[in-house]
C-alpha cells in the first residue's frame, strides 16, 4: 500500500482570551490543537481508519507517553 503524503494545510482557528484567535496551520496528518488528527477535506474520509491505528498504538505504548 502506498500512500502519497498529502501537503494540505488545515487552518485552526485558536482562542487565545476573550475575542482573541489565533490563526494555526496544521499540515494534513498532523496532531491538530485540539489533540486528534487535521485532515483536510480530501483526506477527512481516512480518519476512521487513522483513528483505529492510532488507538492500537496507544494500547502498545507504555504509559509514559509523557512530555511529548
Ligand atoms: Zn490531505
């Protein structure tokens, strides 16, 4: 399986204080501010199966998944 790195940026739009965003650039594939994957419109249908991946790592990972 080959997969062609997609160079999309996903636009976030951060609250920093009362009125305040901030405008964050996400590369598609990322971990998005919020802490789940940014993906752009085109690539939002492989979230499913990034999600399944990501849970079986995470049940691989010791617990010190720490300050990263
Ligand atoms: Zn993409």
């Amino acid at each position: 399986m080959t997969t062609k790195k997609c160079d999309k940026k996903v636009i976030y739009h951060i609250e920093r204080g009362i009125m305040r965003f901030v405008e964050v650039p996400v590369p598609c594939g990322n971990t998005d501010p919020y802490g789940s994957v940014a993906l752009c419109p085109k690539c939002e249908h492989k979230r499913k199966s990034i999600n399944e991946r990501s849970a079986y790592i995470n049940s691989l990972a010791p617990s010190n998944w720490g300050d990263f």
